[in-house]
C-alpha cells in the first residue's frame, strides 16, 4: 500500500512538473498583426525608406524625364519587403541570444508567441516577393542589389560575423547602404557616380550610429556573447573608429552637390549637420560619462540620416 501510494505521489509530482514544463512553453498569448509587423523592424524600415526615395528623387532629378509614379511606388514597395525579409530573418537567426538580452528578450519570438518556423516562412515570403516586385518593375540590377544587401546582411552579418567578430558592425553597413542605390538604379539602370556616393553616405553613418548603441548595451552584448567593438576593444578605440568614420562622412556627404545633384541648401545643411556629429565625436575623449555621450551620439545619428535625405530631396537640381 505504501508503495503504492509512493508511485502515486512520484506520478502525481511528474504531471505536475510537466504541467509546469508545458505552461511555462505555451505562449503567453495568440500571435497578432502587431507582432508580425514588429518582427519587421518597422523604425529600421522607416528610415532607410526615406534613404531609398532619396535615391530614387535624386536620380529622376538627373535624368531629366518625366516621373513614373506607379514605378516610383512599386520600387518602394519591392525594397520595403526585402529590408523586412532581411529583418525577420535576422530575428530568426538571432533568437538564441536574444533571450539573453534586456532589449530583446520580450519580442515576439523569444517569448514564444510566433514559433521559429513560422518567423522563417514569413521572412522567405517576404524576401521572394519583395524581390520579384523589383524584378519586373525596377529592373535587373535594383533587385540584383537587393540580393546582394539580403545575403550580406542575413548570412555574412547575422550568421556569421556578428557572433564572431568586430568587423561585423563595419561589414554589416554594406547591406545598410543599399536602399537609396536600389531607389537610385532603378532609375538610371547604372552604377555612376550618384549611387556610389549615396551608398557612401549611408555605409559612412551606420558604424558610428550603431557603435552608440553599442557602447550604451555594451554590457548586454558581453552577456549575450557578441564580440561587438565597444565590448573587445573598449570605449576608447571605438571612439577612435567612430571618428574615423565621421571624418569621411562629412565630404562624402558634400559630393552630391559637386557632382550637381542638389543645391546649396543642401551643401550648407549637409556641413552644419556633419561638422556639427564631428564635435560631439571629438567631445566623447573628454567625456566623464560615455553612457550619457554615447546617448547623445545615439540620438543625433537617428536625427541626422532623415534630415539629411529630406533636405536632399527637396533640394534636388531637376535637369
């Protein structure tokens, strides 16, 4: 009798625990829109929609034709779905260790609200028809480089480099840098001087915009296992970087007026604004708190890129 009792009580105490195990598995809710659109980054999409139009302005300005409206929407749409893709599936790959992180940890995947085969579908999905919508209405080489700015960001930097190395960050910002070249291209149909100086000026800002970041979660990073600069080299060496960077985005960013793409409204905000970064890059070596300069650095990175192309675009010389 006793033993019998004692199995019981073993049976009942593992059908408890597995009524634990289950409830702590089971999401904590239905998976809505909301969450699916998250998943996409919608801010990081946002922004860099504003780049791709730019793109897309500056090269019509150029070209001297007629604007085609329908291509113009079409173009947004394609390089919207495949900057989503890009993002699900960097939220795919990166569930692991987004667990590990404050920032992250409450999103829909690591919380166990969408499962990781539904994140995958979704992201595929949107890459293909993203893709396709470039191929057929803003010709070969727009989506060429979308497949390009895809692979590099989902296998070189988030596969890859991102858990391995702190060149991840500099190698990421390829990817970064092609929305306003597939505005741009789908257009002029060439690689010219344009589209390279609008990658420049996007691969130039994203280092130190996200090495900000990285300085602030810089303790997170090391938790999670990103060998992120901030958190192999320190605060001084990336201070360093993010200077050299800034440096060069400053001419880089005036060239669209040498080569006579925007006006001096332009030339002057484009100065002020990246003189302006410069001092608070230089004012970060004499800083007596980095979290709250590297805040600062942050904050002025989000404003300074839509600022930027929203004075390009309404500056754009029409041929």
């Amino acid at each position: 009798m006793d033993n019998q009792l004692q199995m019981e009580g073993t049976l009942s105490a593992e059908a408890q625990a597995a009524l634990e195990t289950e409830e702590l598995l089971a999401p904590v809710r239905k998976a809505t829109i909301r969450d699916y659109v998250n998943l996409a980054k919608p801010g990081i999409l946002f922004s860099n929609l504003i780049a791709a139009f730019g793109g897309y302005w500056v090269a019509w300005g150029a070209s001297g034709e007629e604007i085609d409206l329908v291509k113009m929407l079409l173009t947004m749409i394609g390089t919207a779905l495949v900057m989503a893709s890009g993002c699900v599936l960097n939220n795919y790959l990166d569930r692991d260790m987004d667990t590990k992180m404050s920032r992250t940890k409450k999103r829909a995947l690591p919380t166990g609200v969408v499962t990781p085969n539904q994140v995958l579908i979704y992201g595929i999905v949107l890459g293909l028809v993203g893709l396709t919508v470039l191929v057929f209405f803003s010709g070969s080489l727009a989506a060429l480089l979308g497949v390009v700015g895809l692979l590099v960001y989902v296998w070189i930097y988030t596969a890859w480099l991102k858990r391995t190395s702190p060149l991840s960050t500099t190698i990421g910002a390829i990817s970064g840098a092609m929305p306003p070249v597939i505005g741009y291209v789908a257009v002029s149909n060439v690689l010219d001087a344009g589209a390279w100086i609008l990658f420049g000026i996007l691969f130039l800002w994203q280092p130190p915009h996200f090495w900000a970041l990285g300085m602030r979660r810089k303790e997170e990073y090391r938790a999670a296992g990103y060998p992120l600069l901030p958190v192999v080299h320190g605060n001084y060496i990336t201070k360093l970087h993010m200077m050299r960077f800034l440096i060069m985005l400053v001419p880089v960013s005036l060239m669209l007026y040498l080569y006579q793409y925007v006006g001096e409204v332009y030339l002057i905000t484009a100065s002020v604004l990246g003189l302006i970064w410069v001092f608070l890059g230089i004012m970060g070596f004499k800083a007596k708190d980095d979290d709250t300069w590297a805040k600062k650095m942050f904050v002025y990175s989000i404003n300074y890129l839509p600022i930027l192309f929203i004075i390009m675009i309404l500056d754009t010389i029409r041929v």
